[in-house]
C-alpha cells in the first residue's frame, strides 16, 4: 500500500525544560521528556518517518545530556522500523553531526551537512513514496538563504518535501532567511520548517503547505497555545493532511477577565475562580491527555468600586492560587490590573478636578490613534515614558534578558494606559474617602 505517514517535529531544546512553573518530577516540565513522549507518540501512531527539524539539541555543550535520551529513542524507533531523518539549526550545527557519527546508524540520517542540500528517499516494496531534501546549518549563523541553493530535481512521480531550520519571510535574520514567495515556486508539497517557536500550519489548496511544528514542550511565557508535533500523511503521491498533533505537558496562555460590576472581593475570586477553572477544561480537552499544567498571565478589566483596593488581593492570587482541574494544575504567573473606579470618564475629564488630566488622557489613548496625533500634553507624557521604556529595554537586552525589538506604539500605549488607571483608581479612592 503506497501510504507514508510522518511525525514532524522541531526545536526540542534537550538541555531546557519549561520555565516558571514546578513539578514533583523534573522530567515532567523538561525537554527531554518531551523527547520521550515524542518516541511514544511515533510508536502509537505508527508512522513511518520521524523529521526533526532542528535544533533538537540545546546547544553544544549539552551534547553529553542529549546523547543517552536521544540514543535510546532513536534505537526504540529503529526496532520499529521507524526511520528518523534530521537537519541541524543554529543551536546544534556541531552537536547534531557528532550524534549522527556515534550512533552509525542507517535508521539515523543527517541531512543537508555542510550547507549542502541533500535527498534522503523513502521506499517500500521497491516503490519510492517520498522525497525529503534537507539542508543544515552548517555554522551558527546563515545569512544567505538556503532556497537560493536549493536546485535537486523535480520529480513529478514522487511526492517530495523540504526540510530546513530557518527564518520565515525575514530577510536580514542571521539564522537562514527563508522567502516565503521563492519557496511556493520550488517544485515540492510542501516545506517543514524549524526554528520559530510558535506552531504554523499553513496549508492552502493549489501550494506548498508550510509548517514550523513548533517547540513540542513549551518553554516559557512567551510560548503560548497548545504546543506539540505535526503529522503529514501521503496516500498514492497525494497529501492527505497536516494535522497537529498536542504534546506538550505544558501550556501558557493570557487570560483575561472581565470584573465590571464586581462590588465585593469574594465576588471577585470567585469570578476569577470559575473563568480558570472554564479556561484549564477547554486547555484540557485541546491539549490532549499530556496536559498537566497551566501557567496563566492573568489580566483583570472593567469598571469596579474595587478598582483602587485590588492590588494587595491580586498578589495573592498570584502567590497562592493554586487549582487542580481535570489532571491539570492551574497556576499565575502574573496579573495586571486593567481596571477603573466607576466614573463617568468623559463628565471627569471636562471637571477642573486632578483626575481630569488622567480621564483625558485615557480617552484620548482609547482613540488608538498614533502617539504622535496626540494632544500636547499626552504627547509629551507617552514619549517621556517611550524614552524611559527603551532605557529600561536596552539594560534588560544587555543582561541578555530580552530582545531589542522596537517600542511600537502599541507597547507604550498599554504601558501609559495602565498605569493612568492605577494613579486614576487611587485618586478617586483618596477622594472618596476624604
Ligand atoms: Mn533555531
């Protein structure tokens, strides 16, 4: 039966484990776990091929803590039949070639070394089913695109699918720019991708499909969604579907509650009990049965008489709260408070009052117009804190504790916003109370 079904996955990162949330068993939240159930679901689904695509390896130096778990799985899958085809990323350019001359085994191929794209052919019976073309990095930084010297012949009979480790439609990146538009026009079904994080699937009638699996396990905060695998199935030369496939034990996600109306602070936890509790069962049934925790940056809006008294409350719930629903651990990371006292903003900022200014202002940022079209005085404010957030920014990057994106507009706006309410909720409070 000329069928082949593939497991793709990318960036499990042996050596990390998810940040920010614990676990009685390490294994539980770490990456090498993932790669354990990544052997698991392979058996389970019996596919024929596994595809990894990237980055599987940490880095370089956890080649010793990669090698035993990798060894292992990659032996149970041989016994199966299971053949396993990789390409390197810029994290493991050096440890994904050492791997594959160890192991010396012909159910392990590294494709594409050197920088040289490279065809590995399924068959069965004799029959060629699939073609996988694969590129590695040959160094930790690419900057020219692996498409430009893609050039292996087109094969009408068969089916065949790139592999390579890189940036999506980001021209300057370092790590192997990948231009969406050239890849549509090379002669394949479709590329599988690594290097982003964020789980992809697009598959559109009529072209290519192009998938990054994404991060099996969930590494951190900023990894939000289900995370997990992909599988590709052909049947007779034709693609039957990509489909993704949950893996991760691990899932964070925003949550955001509304808490208008709310007059007391039992009302409130208990508000924001219930729409965790509805959120963890709807992560459960999307996250499948590996699902076992749930990380969540909460964000509490809407207008309140609570809104100058949360503060104290919503560190709490960040500190304690601690819900156990349907197998899944519910956890917060972090709240931000996005509330306001009830007041009429637009009467408060016509008032000669203090908090006319901030009403102002917070009308004026609802607009969402750019910062730049703002009143004087709301221009001034946004670019003396745009300034201060990039100060912050530049120290925070050069800790290496985050990236130098731009301050978009965006960014600041939420930033000023948030904290108006805070200073608006705590005049109104003092007013009220004097
Ligand atoms: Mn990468």
């Amino acid at each position: 039966m000329s069928r082949i079904k593939l497991l793709v996955v990318g960036d499990i990162h042996i050596g990390r484990g998810s940040s920010r949330v614990s676990a009685d068993d390490p294994s539980e939240v770490s990456a090498r776990g993932a790669w354990d159930r990544i052997v698991e679901a392979a058996l389970s689904e019996s596919v024929n091929l596994l595809c990894l695509t990237g980055d599987i390896t940490d880095e370089s130096n956890r080649f010793w803590e990669a090698i035993g778990p990798l060894e292992r799985g990659l032996r149970q899958l041989e016994a199966c039949g299971i053949m396993t085809l990789a390409v390197s990323g810029n994290h493991d350019h050096d440890a994904l070639p050492r791997l594959a001359d160890q192991l010396e085994s012909a159910s392990f191929r590294l494709l594409g070394r050197a920088g040289a794209w490279q065809r590995y052919t399924h068959q069965a019976g004799g029959e060629a089913l699939l073609h996988v073309d694969g590129w590695s990095f040959p160094r930790e930084s690419v900057r020219a695109s692996p498409v430009d010297t893609y050039d292996l012949p087109a094969d009408a009979a068969v089916p065949t699918l790139a592999m390579v480790h890189g940036d999506l439609d980001v021209a300057d990146s370092r790590y192997a720019p990948l231009p969406r538009q050239r890849m549509l026009a090379k002669p394949v079904a479709g590329w599988l991708l690594g290097h982003i994080h964020a789980p992809m699937v697009e598959a559109p009638k009529d072209q290519p499909f192009i998938v990054y699996p994404g991060s099996p396990q969930a590494l951190d905060p900023g990894e939000t969604g289900v995370h997990g695998a992909v599988i590709v199935e052909f049947e007779h030369g034709r693609c039957l579907g990509v489909r993704r496939l949950p893996l991760s034990t691990v899932r964070y996600d925003g949550l955001e509650v509304d808490v208008a109306g709310i007059e007391d602070l039992s009302a409130l936890t208990m508000r924001v009990h219930d729409e965790i509790e509805s959120f963890a069962e709807q992560a459960g049934s999307e996250g499948g049965d590996r699902l076992r925790h749930l990380v969540i940056r909460l964000t509490l809006h809407g207008q309140t008489p609570l809104a100058g008294a949360l503060q104290e409350e919503v560190e709490q719930i960040r500190a304690d709260l601690e819900l156990e629903v349907a197998g899944v651990t519910c956890s917060v990371d972090r709240v931000t408070l996005r509330v306001l006292p009830v007041v009429d903003l637009a009467a408060l900022s016509r008032s000669s009052s203090p908090p006319a200014t901030l009403a102002t202002l917070l009308l004026e940022l609802r607009e969402r117009k750019p910062l730049n079209e703002l009143s004087e005085r709301s221009r001034r404010l946004t670019e003396r804190v745009r300034t201060a957030m990039a100060t912050q920014r530049r120290a925070a990057v050069f800790a290496g504790a985050a990236d130098a994106g731009d301050l978009d507009d965006d960014a600041v706006r939420e930033m000023v916003a948030a904290q108006a309410e805070a200073l608006l909720a705590e005049l109104v409070q003092q007013q009220g109370a004097s």
